[in-house]
C-alpha cells in the first residue's frame, strides 16, 4: 500500500476554511473582504478592521448596516426575518438589491456599495 507523501501536512480544516471564503469588494472604498461561510459581511469586516455604521451593534434593528448589493446578487444568502422586518420598518420595503451587512452571508464574490465603511482607527 503507498501512502500519501503529503497526508497530514495540511490540516483538513485549514483547507476547508479557505474552500469556503467568499471575496466581497465594499465601495466606494474599495475594500477587499474575505468572509467565511456562516460569516456575516460585518463581522468580517470588524474582523479584518473597519467599521461598519450601526447603531444597534449587529442586532439588526437599526438599519444603519443597509448596503447596496451592485454585483453577486445570487450568491447572497437567505434574508432572515428580522432582516426583513427591520428593512420593512426602516426602509418601507423590501428590495432584494438592499441588505443589512449584520445579518448577510454569501457564498461567492459580492461587490457591494455602502458609505462609511473605515479602518477602525480613524476613530
Ligand atoms: S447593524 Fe443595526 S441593523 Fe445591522
């Protein structure tokens, strides 16, 4: 029997993790993001060091998250009920091209438009 001369050199997890990222382009600031499957687009970019408008803390009831999908619509995932809500209270619709970045996931590249994205440490 041969064995894998590589087997046990790259832990399984490491190669799945990055299996499943995602790139989503944030403009106008063009920011590159990776996000991870399961991930929310803001909690990858407090991840990587930028804040995103909120005022609710990613409880999505403020509404300030809101974020202009330009591209990848269809690797968008599900929008939660309390997203929905929040966007009906907030916005008085619901638009599949506007999502709150606290609740939004996706599964592929995404660009998407939303000012007032920062590094963190420009206060
Ligand atoms: S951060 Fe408040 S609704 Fe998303």
């Amino acid at each position: 029997m041969l064995l894998d001369p590589d087997y046990g050199k790259y832990p399984f997890t490491e190669v799945d993790r990055e299996a499943r990222m995602s790139q989503v382009t944030v403009l106008p600031l063009s920011l590159e993001l990776e996000v991870t499957e399961g991930q929310t687009v803001m909690a990858a970019a407090h991840a990587a060091g930028y804040v995103w408008p909120t005022e609710c803390e990613m409880a999505a009831s403020c509404g300030l998250c809101v974020s202009i999908v330009r591209a990848g619509a269809e690797h968008c995932g599900p929008m939660p009920d309390e997203e929905r809500e929040t966007l009906e209270r907030t916005m008085g619709m619901v638009d599949p091209s506007r999502r709150l970045a606290c609740r939004l996931t996706v599964d592929g590249p995404v660009t998407l438009t939303k000012r007032g994205v920062r590094p963190a440490e420009e206060g």
